[in-house]
C-alpha cells in the first residue's frame, strides 16, 4: 500500500507505508516538515490526486508527476499555496 502525504504548504510525496506496521507505539517519522509547516493531508495513493486549500483554490495533479519514497522526506512541490492559505484536503 502506498500513502499519499501533502504539508500545509503543497510539497509532498507518495511513500510505501510496509515500514510503518512493525513499529509499536513510539511511531515513525514519515515526513519532514519545515518550520511553520504541518501535514495538510494523507489519504492512500491510488491515482491523480486533487487539493483543496483553506481559500478555496484546487488543483489536480497526474498520478506519474508524484515521486514515490521510501523514507523520510520532503517531497516536491505539488501546489502552489500563498503564505496566507494551507493545504486542507487531498483526494486520490
């Protein structure tokens, strides 16, 4: 299975979730976020993707532009999002 994981800011990637069911409780660190940042959205990766930021603005984005990782990482760009708006919702 592969999770789909967007911060506030519209950078993200898709990352193969195999690793995270033998970690117990204390979690594993799936994202790197920079400051200021949090994680607007994460929702399985199953094709083209859409987000929708706080302000209303929306865009889709083709299942092969998003890099699949296998670690920790900060992804690239997927949106466009003023310093004023957030990611909120993305849909796969």
């Amino acid at each position: 299975d592969i999770l789909l994981l967007v911060s506030s800011t519209g950078v993200g990637f898709a990352s193969e979730i195999t690793g995270l069911q033998s970690i117990k409780r204390s979690g594993k660190r799936v994202i790197k976020l920079r400051d200021g940042e949090h994680l607007g959205a994460a929702t399985p990766f199953l094709g083209d993707i859409a987000m929708v930021t706080r302000k209303g603005l929306g865009l889709t984005v083709k299942k092969d532009e998003i890099p699949v990782r296998n670690g920790p990482s900060m992804g690239v760009a997927l949106m466009r999002v003023q310093d004023e708006d957030a990611i909120i919702a993305a849909l796969s």
